[in-house]
C-alpha cells in the first residue's frame, strides 16, 4: 500500500510539471523578457552627454571620464575589509552601510557603490579588482564645466533617486540626471541613450560569454549637442559686477525672446558640483540660509516691482481712455485724498504730464492714474480685473510658458484678491493705491520685468523668453517663435518710451547716460521690510532699474534688482548701462561708472540684521504708503 502511495504521488508530482510545461510553451501568450531573466547579466555602456554651448560657440559644458564601483550583492563573497577600505579611502562602518543599502535595493541587480572614484583611486583598485567577487568598474562620463559662470543657468547632474526611477524606468541605481538649469531642463536630450550587453550565465553564476553571440546587445547612443541663448561675455560681466551683492539681473533679446544673460547673485562656480565632492559641496551651499546662492533671484525672487511699474499703469489708462498724454496732475510731495496724503512723493517741479510723470517718476501722477482706471467701472473689482487682464498680458502674474527650470509666478492682484481680503464691495480704490507704484500687494521677478521692458521696446509684443537656442538634429520648439501680442494698442506705446527715454535726457537716470547709445529706463525703489525680533522693521530699500536700447529696434532688454542697493539709479542703474553698453559696444567708455560698481561693496548692509547695528534708511526716494 505504501509503495502504490509513493508511487502515485511521483506521477501525480510529474503530471503537475508536465502540465505547466505544456501550458508555458504551448497556450501561454506572455513574452519572453530577457531583462527579467536572472540568468543573464545586464552590462550598461553610458553614452557621451551632449555637450553645452553659448551662443557664440564657447563651449562652456563638456565631458570628462569617471569611475563608478558597483557592487551586485548575492555574489560578493567573504573579503579583507580593512584592506578593501583602505584602498577605498572609506570606513568599515561606511562599507557595512553602502552595503545594506545596496543590499536592500536588490541582491542581486547592481548598485553603485563608490561613485566617480579618481584615477589614481581607479588604477590602484584595478590592479586588485579581481580578489572581491561582486565588485567591478562602470566607466560613466561626469561633467567638466570650461567655465567658472553660469551656475544658476547650466545646472549640474546628480544620482538618481527612488522616485526618480520609480516614474521613469530608463533610469537604474547609480545613473547620473541633470538635477538644475539646462542640464534638467534638456535632459532628454542631453542624455542620449545607454547601450546594453547581455552575458550569459552557468548554473555556478559565472559569465560564460555573449547571451546568443550579442544578437540583443544595443550600443549607446551619445547625446546631442544644444547651443544655448546666453551670452558668456555679458554673463561673465554681469556676475562681475554683482560681486558682493545680491539680487537679479536678467537680459533678453527683444526681437526673438532670447535670454542674453541671466544673473543671480551670490553665485558659485558649478565646478562645485562635480565629482565625490559634490554633495558635501552641494550641502553647504543647500545650508547657507542667509546668502541662498542656490535660489536664483533672476526666476524666483517674487519683489515688489517699485517705480517701474508705473509705466504699465501709464499705458492701461492710455488703453482705457482715462487719460491723455497732455493731461497734467499737480505734485506736493505726494498724492492727497479728501485731505489726507495717501503717498509720498520726492521733490521735482509741478504739475506734471505723462512724459514728465515717468521721466521724473512722479507718485502723485500715477496713482491719478490709477484710480482713475479702476473707479471708471462702478464696481472697483470689475476694474480691477480688467486692469490685472491688462497687466497679465505683458507676462506678468504667471509662469510665461518658458524652458527654465525654476520660476515663480509673480503677483497680479485682481478683483477677487480683494473682494477675499475686505469683503465684496467693502473696498474702493484708495484702498489698494500702493499698486500704483509698484507696491503693495504686486510682485513681479526680474525675469517678469526683463520680458515687460522688451515689450515695451517692442511696442505692443513679446517672444517667449527661452534659453535654447539650437539643438543638434532637432528644431526648437514653435512657442518661442511665434509673437504674443498684448491688450494694449501699439499706437499707445510710443509716448510711453519716449518717457522712458527722458529718464535718462532729463529725469532720474540722466548720469547714466552711454554716449552713442539711446536708452530708454525706467529707475525704481521699493521699500524693504523684515520681521526681526518679532518686529516689523524697514531695511535699507532695494535698488531697481528696467532699460532697453537702442531706442528704435532695440536688441537689449534688462532688468536688475540690488537688493538694500539704496534707490534705483544707485546701483540698479549703473549696472544696467554698463551691461547695454558692454552688450552693443563690446568694450566700456563709462570707466568712471564700472570703477564705481566694482569698488562699492553692499555686504555691511546684509550684515546689520544679524550684526546689531543700526538701521540708517535712505529717505530720499523711500516711498510712504498711508492705508485708508
């Protein structure tokens, strides 16, 4: 009876295998996966990153060799660990953790274990490679930055992480993605494409050549190369003269949108970021919470947008019918309401115009204005729409649809902001006419400026601003070639600049002017605020200036933000006309002006709040905003 038991258990065991046989080869439609398959090992052959230019060719990304140890868990076998680190320069403790993690990833799918190891490091190893089972050299290529510039535009790459690979199943344990600026921004196409080689495996888990003669294997394909939009002379001199300062500059081509140089400050050279060194590098730049030179003040700095924001309230009441360019508005020191000053203002002569309003950049004028376009409409939110519509248009209050890896929105406030805030109509427009003059509840980045003043150069239009300029095989894409055009009638435009033009003839810029160069600016200086100590204390206030040149087919449009720089023509002013002189001239005549910039240092400023010295605030264009 046993043996007739023992018997039938065998057939029944073997009919089972026989069965699932039968259905896996003949009724099973699922294919065969060779990456599925622990039989065969997987070799991945890195392509060359597509190398970075400027647009004059510089070559300002290329590409140098590193040397990845990985490590396949299940078939390390028992090693002198000691010997092991020291050839490594790393600890027991470091050994025992990357080998967990490594462990717990996969036992047996690779995982770096010592990244981007030196030469010296990779030929010493070589030599003993082969006594650690488990272990072996993955040749990858690491960046080489030929520049010290550009940090903040030309990004730079890191590991992969888990969620990184769990949304995008190209990537393995150890690749290397572009984590800022253009690296992540052209990723796709910086890459390239890894090649693969299948080796196959005995049953003792050692290599016994090609899977199938390498019918399957791919080779890599290197990435393409892409030429970008900036300027590395301009952006070299604009990083130059921000030196031991901090804020934003931002400069486009207004004729196609692209961006000629994009500066924030303080920087650091992206050479930071490459090799072992890069994340204790990238973490104390990460740690610096006071000086942030990882925060890009050209795209996400949200300031009040001061004095040159007014021209956009000149051109909506020009659009709305609410004023003329002859219409003048009296100035004693400042905009008064039912007996009441509502805002300061400086000293200049009285009355004032539109053309003399911008040039001498008027409080009073431009809150008439402003008020004027808002109470045409019964309902002030139903003007206030219409005039944040009107602002919206310029790009402002959004993204701008662009190729740049980080960015804020800016702030247009508009009816519904304000209904929310005071109750629907429980408010009127002397409640909001900070906005006149760029304060209040608007917020504009440097690069929101950049694109405004290049709309105004334009008159009446913008491109996209973007930062490629070609790729290799590829065209660019269509949004960046084709105009936005904005609500503003271009007949509108031209007394506007020619205000603009009078800052510089005879208004708040004029000892800035370059000779040969008409310049077209607009000065600002927004108040500065800080909580410290639980109060709400005014620091020194940011410097601002917006310009663009020639003043007919223009081919400059800039933006520069100084913060605690003082008042716009201080030290906004002068870098801006430095950079659109050295952009249209190539060389600079106003040497007295650049010595200046360069020997004038704004660092005791961002030290006094944490240095307990006393604020002295510059009163001379400070602008006063009473709240009715």
């Amino acid at each position: 009876m046993r043996k007739l038991l023992l018997l039938t258990s065998v057939i029944l065991v073997g009919f089972v295998f026989i069965a699932r046989l039968f259905y896996l080869q003949i009724y099973d439609s699922s294919e065969y996966n060779i990456y599925d398959d622990n039989a065969i090992r997987k070799v991945y052959d890195y392509p060359k990153r597509g190398y970075i230019y400027d647009r004059n060719g510089k070559l300002l990304v290329a590409n140098q060799p590193s040397y990845d140890l990985m490590v396949i868990p299940r078939e390390v076998k028992p090693l002198d660990t000691v010997e092991f680190c020291n050839l490594l320069n790393i600890t027991k403790e470091d050994f025992i953790k990357i080998y967990n993690r490594a462990r717990n990833y996969s036992p047996r799918l690779p995982s770096v274990f010592v990244p981007q190891l030196s030469k010296e490091d990779f030929g010493t190893l070589q030599e003993k490679l082969r006594k650690y089972e488990g272990f072996y050299i993955q040749k990858r290529s690491l960046r080489s930055y030929e520049t010290s510039i550009g940090a903040n535009v030309l990004g730079d790459i890191g590991e992969v992480n888990q969620s990184i690979m769990d949304r995008d199943d190209y990537y393995k344990m150890g690749d290397l993605i572009g984590k800022q600026g253009v690296e992540i921004s052209y990723e796709h196409i910086l890459r390239g494409k890894k090649g693969i080689k299948f080796i196959q495996k005995d049953r003792f888990n050692r290599d016994i050549g090609p899977y199938k003669n390498g019918v399957f294997d791919t080779l890599p394909e290197s990435g393409r190369d892409i030429v970008i939009t900036i300027d590395a002379v301009l952006q070299e001199y604009g990083e130059k003269l921000m030196q031991h300062k901090r804020g934003g500059i931002v400069a486009i081509d207004p004729k196609s949108g692209e961006i000629l140089a994009m500066i924030s400050s303080p920087t650091y050279n992206p050479n930071l970021l490459v090799g072992r060194e890069r994340s204790a590098n990238f973490t104390k730049l990460y740690r610096d919470s006071i000086a942030k030179p990882l925060f890009d003040r050209g795209l996400q700095a949200q300031y009040a947008p001061g004095s040159p924001f007014k021209v956009m309230n000149a051109l909506i009441g020009l659009q709305e019918g609410v004023i003329t360019t002859s219409e003048t508005v009296g100035c004693s020191m400042g905009y008064y309401y039912n007996g009441r000053r509502l805002t300061g203002c400086h000293s200049h002569a009285s009355p004032v115009n539109m053309n003399s309003g911008i040039a001498q950049s008027c409080n009073a004028y431009f809150v008439n204005v402003y008020r004027k376009i808002l109470d045409k409409y019964k309902d002030p939110a139903e003007g206030m729409n219409i005039w944040a519509n009107h602002n919206k248009s310029f790009g402002l209050g959004g993204f701008l649809n662009n190729d740049l890896s980080v960015g804020s929105r800016g702030r247009i406030p508009d009816g519904d902001f304000y209904d929310r805030g005071y109750g629907k109509g429980r408010w009127r427009s002397t409640y909001v006419v900070s906005n006149a003059i760029g304060q209040g509840e608007v917020e504009a980045t440097p690069i929101q400026l950049a694109n405004m003043v290049a709309v105004i150069g334009n008159r009446g239009y913008y491109y996209t601003p973007h930062i490629i300029k070609s790729i290799e095989g590829e065209e660019i894409d269509e949004n960046f070639k084709s105009p936005k055009y904005t609500t503003i009638d271009a007949k509108h435009f031209e007394p506007v600049v020619q205000g603009m033009f009078d800052v510089y003839n005879k208004g708040t810029a004029q000892s800035l002017q370059v000779p040969g160069i008409e310049i077209c600016g607009k000065t600002g200086t927004a108040e500065n605020f800080a909580i410290i100590d639980g109060k709400k204390t005014q620091l020194t206030d940011h410097s601002i200036f917006v310009a663009f040149a020639p003043k007919d087919n223009p081919t400059i449009a800039i933006a520069v933000f100084v913060e605690n720089g003082y008042w716009g023509s201080r030290f906004a002013g002068r870098i801006a006309s430095l950079m659109i002189e050295k952009y249209i001239k190539g060389d600079i005549t106003r040497k007295d002006m650049e010595k200046w910039i360069l020997t004038h240092s704004l660092e005791d400023e961002y030290a006094k709040p944490y240095s307990g010295q006393p604020f002295k605030i510059n009163r001379e264009t400070t602008l006063k905003v009473i709240d009715l």
